[in-house]
C-alpha cells in the first residue's frame, strides 16, 4: 500500500519529536500533529532536542536544520537515533546541496519550507507503515 493510500486518520498514533526553535511554527505543527492524533514533544535547540531523546524514544524526528545552537544534521549526528526512528528535515532553504546534506546525514526526506500538510501526512503514513511492517 503506498502511503498517500493511507488517510491520517486511520494511522495508529505515532510518537513524534518536533525541533523548532521559530516558536509559532513549533506551536502550529504541534497542534496540528496532535490534533491527527499523534503523541508530541518538542524542543526549540538542539540540546533540547538531545535531552528529549534521551528521556524516550520516538518514532518520528521532525527537525529544523537551523537551529540556534547547531544544525539537524548536527542533531542526527550526535543522538545516534536507531534505524527505526523515521527521520524529516525541513528547511527554508531548499538547494540540492541541502536536500542531499539532509540525506547523507540520516533523514529519510527534506521538506522545504513551507510545507503543506498533504506533504507531511504522506511521509508520516510512509513512516507508520514501516512501522506496522517492522512489528
């Protein structure tokens, strides 16, 4: 099944990290990803976003690369994430060299910003039917 054939309201909750250090867009994401059912935290740094990890696993990793203390490729690198941990970065910048850093760093897709919902929710469904396959 391919995950646009996954509407995001039949997809069991996923536990999702949200990096953000621009706080309207941390808050607007969250509150959309809850209100799809989903678990959310979020930090607005990348040391945050180390101790969140460190406090619980999640399934799903959604990270600005520019964060005040740091990038997301910085953050991949430094959390040492398992394999399960669906990773998405997103950017305002949108160069091939930044889709392809997003890559070679760890995360599955590169979403510039801004982003519309339909975008997110096909990568989360992506995401969750790894899951289900995984189990």
């Amino acid at each position: 099944m391919s995950a646009s054939a996954t509407s995001p309201q039949s997809m069991k909750p996923l536990s999702i990290l949200v990096v953000e250090n621009h706080a309207d867009t941390s808050k607007y994401l969250c509150m959309y990803l809850q209100m799809m059912g989903h678990a959310v935290r979020a930090a607005f740094n990348l040391r945050e976003a180390l101790k969140e990890l460190a406090a619980g696993p999640c399934d799903v990793l959604i990270s600005d690369i520019g964060l005040p203390d740091g990038t997301g490729w910085q953050l991949l690198r430094e959390a040492h994430l398992p394999a399960t941990v669906y990773a998405i970065a997103m950017s305002g910048f949108g160069m091939g060299l930044d889709a392809s850093r997003s890559k070679d760093a760890g995360f599955r897709h590169h979403l510039l910003k801004p982003f519309t919902p339909d975008q997110l929710d096909d990568y989360l469904a992506e995401a969750q039917e790894e899951r289900k396959n995984a189990a």
